[in-house]
C-alpha cells in the first residue's frame, strides 16, 4: 500500500504565547526533536515517505527545517500560501500533488500510531473523509461528532461551548479522498472540519475511526507539557505491568480457586479503566503480564484467554485505555490433574509468577527499563515477581489484596485500587 500525507505547518500558534513569536508553532521542541520531526518520523516508521508540508506563516523557518526530506529519509514537496486559506485551503491548492486518497495531520497534534489501519479502513467505506475520533477532555473547544452505528459521521460541531450530548472528538488526523477537494478553486479560503468535511458529511461519505492511541494537540501551554511528559516517559522506557485479575478486571472468587473462563463474566474493577487511560496520557507502556493456569489444567484453551483478553480491551477502550502487549503463562507445574492438558503445558517453566520471564520478554519487545517501571497486583506472587524482575511494587487491595500469603513478600507500595495507585504513584 502505498500512501502521501499532507502535514498543515501554516498555523500562527497564538494560544502558546511568546513561545510562537519568533518560530512557526511546528517547530516548538518536544522532548529535543521540534513536532514537525516528530510527524516526519512517524509517517517514515508507517512506511509513509512521500509528505507534502503545507506552510504560511514564518514558511522560511518551515522550508529551511524539513528541505527536501532526505535527511530523514523521505520526499518533502513545499506548498506555501502567500495570504491565509484556512485549514483546508492549503490543501486545495496543493490538489496537484495529491494521490487518491491520502493522510492530513495537523502540525500542532503530536500522534502516536498505527496508520496503515486507518488507510485500510478508509478505503473499506469508500469514504471522503475518515477522521480519527476518541473521547476528549476538552470537547467545548474540540470539533465533536456524533456517529450511527456503523461509524458514519452524522453530524459535527465546530467548537460548540457547550455540552452536545457527546465528547467523542475528532482528534487531528484525518484521510481524504482527492475528490473531497477537487471542485474548489485554487485560492479558496476554507476550513477543513468546519466546511470542506462538514459538506461531505451531508452527502453521507464521513466516517469515524475510533482508536485509543495517542493523539494530543499541543496548543496551550498546559497541553505542551503534557505532550513533552509523555515523550520523556515513553523514551526512558517506563512501564506499568499489571496482573489482569484482581487488578483490571473483578475475582470471581477470593475463597477457592475459581478462573475466569468466559468473556461474559469480565467486569472491569470501578475506575480501572480511568487509571489505564492516565498511564496512556502519561506515555507509560501498559502491559498485562497474567498466570493462566487454567489452560494447563484443560478448563479452556489459549484461545479461550485471548478471548477474555479481548473482551478486556473493548472494555477498556470505552475509558480511552489501551494495553501496549498482553502476556500470559499457560503453564503449570503439578502433574496430578486428572484432566490435565497437553504434556507442553505442565511444565515448570520460566514464565509462570513469581518467576520474571514475561517481564523480561515485555522488556525485550517493547524496549522497556524495568529498574524506572512498576509492577501491581493482587497476591504476592505478582509481587515476587516484580521484584525478581527488579521493578518497583504496588500490592492493591482488590482481588486476593495480598491474602493468598503464598509467598513471604512485602510491596513497596500498597493501594486501594488501581486508580489510587496510578494517582500516588505514577
């Protein structure tokens, strides 16, 4: 697949102060790399390399940044507007350079995400315009949408100032389709949500796509920082790795041993899924590291815990949260179970808590420090663990809270719950 994008660098950035009086707001340093980069290394990471920055105000800053793009290894093409367009005037006027379909970002969003399945998505509807939608904790200034069933963006708001019954929010990002700008002139001054997508809209050919990745526009000085924390944090490899029952989601039982073995009866713990979504916003990786043994003892398959682990992530995504890699220990040692399962997993292996291996292949994958990241749980096998990974440790007081004594081991910290852990210690 190949794909274009089209980053709008022309903004003037009047909300951030000083800081945009002398350089273009694109270029105001996040975490050492001005956003402009940021955008630039995403698209090549996407296996986008052919960009076309749309510039106005201070444009000889913009052009003498980004040149021709080799130093990052892609195409840059320059389309300057010599009075203001708008939002999507640029665009228009750049309309010879465009392909079929391709990605517009603003240059004040820092993004962080997968964007071939967004292409994918867009191209599967047939649509004009698909934007990234997600809940938003500012919808009053934020343009909202309000979507059917499948997706399809019924109406949007433009900055309503008030409550319109959703906080669903298109986020910064967007695919467009050649034909959405093709019967305007070069010259037009027009906004992009506010008109040139609010008329594809009436004509039916606007979809949402909802994600829980990372996008945050960095216009006020508030915002900036928060961008510049999650960039810190997600370059020094922070981790929170969370044991799954008991933690995120509600013990059938703390009695006897009782698994988890159907989605159905999943229910996330109360504000765990707002604790998760601070993690995300914060530029924490979030990961789920869980003893399974359930399918060692052939109450249910592998398949079986993926389906709870997906059950797990909807749920979550309706906070906003995300889980950055799930790992599971299938395995157990005791041979005795009279309906025990392949000879594969009954084994005392390297993974199974207390032991550290899924903390160590989580490091392994996602580049993370242990020693700067925490491990929550419920029994002290979570614990051990995390502290055999050399991480710190939260026990909560959900689930087992500590109970089960199996192990003699003391936490660092110890909390309510998930979100109370988050908040104190995060």
């Amino acid at each position: 697949m190949i794909m274009q994008a089209v980053i709008l660098a022309g903004g003037k950035g009047t909300r951030l102060g000083d800081l945009t009086k002398d350089i273009p707001k694109p270029l105001i340093p996040i975490a050492g790399r001005p956003i402009l980069e940021h955008l630039i290394l995403l698209l090549k990471k996407n296996g986008i390399t052919d960009i076309i920055v749309c510039s106005g105000h201070l444009h000889e800053q913009i052009l003498d940044f980004c040149g021709d793009g080799k130093a990052w290894g892609v195409s840059i093409r320059h389309s300057i507007e010599s009075t203001p367009l708008g939002t999507a005037g640029p665009i228009i006027e750049a309309r010879e350079l465009l392909d079929d379909d391709f990605f517009v970002l603003n240059g004040d969003v820092f993004v962080d995400m997968k964007l071939p399945p967004l292409m994918e998505f867009h191209q599967n509807n047939r649509a004009l315009a698909t934007l990234v939608v997600h809940p938003s904790d500012h919808p009053a200034d934020s343009d909202v949408v309000l979507m059917d069933n499948d997706s399809r963006i019924m109406r949007l708001f433009h900055k309503p100032g008030r409550d319109v019954g959703s906080d669903v929010c298109s986020a910064g990002l967007c695919v467009l389709n050649k034909k959405a700008v093709a019967l305007f002139p070069k010259g037009t001054v027009m906004t992009l949500e506010k008109e040139l997508i609010s008329r594809a809209i009436d004509a039916g050919q606007v979809y949402g796509y909802s994600t829980a990745e990372y996008l945050k526009d960095m216009g006020t000085p508030e915002r900036l920082r928060s961008v510049a924390r999650y960039c810190e944090n997600k370059a020094r490899g922070i981790a929170w790795i969370l044991d799954r029952d008991g933690v995120i989601n509600e013990e059938l039982s703390t009695s006897k041993i009782v698994h988890l073995l159907d989605a159905s009866q999943f229910r996330l713990i109360p504000r765990a899924g707002e604790a998760i979504k601070l993690l995300n916003d914060a530029g924490f990786f979030v990961v789920v590291a869980s003893n399974q043994p359930a399918v060692a003892k052939n109450l249910c398959t592998e398949e079986d815990v993926h389906s709870v682990n997906s059950r797990m992530e909807k749920e979550l995504a309706r906070y906003g949260a995300r889980i950055d890699a799930i790992y599971i220990c299938p395995h157990h040692p005791e041979q005795g179970h009279p309906e025990a399962n392949d000879p594969k997993y009954r084994k005392d292996c390297e993974c199974r808590k207390p032991k550290p291996g899924m903390f160590l292949q989580a490091a392994r994958d996602l580049g993370i420090d242990l020693s700067l990241s925490t491990a929550v749980g419920d029994k002290t096998s979570d614990i051990l663990a995390g502290k055999n990974a050399g991480c710190k440790t939260i026990l909560v007081r959900t689930g087992y809270a500590g109970e089960d004594k199996k192990y003699p081991v003391q936490p660092d910290q110890t909390a309510q719950d998930l979100y109370e852990a988050v908040i104190h210690h995060a």
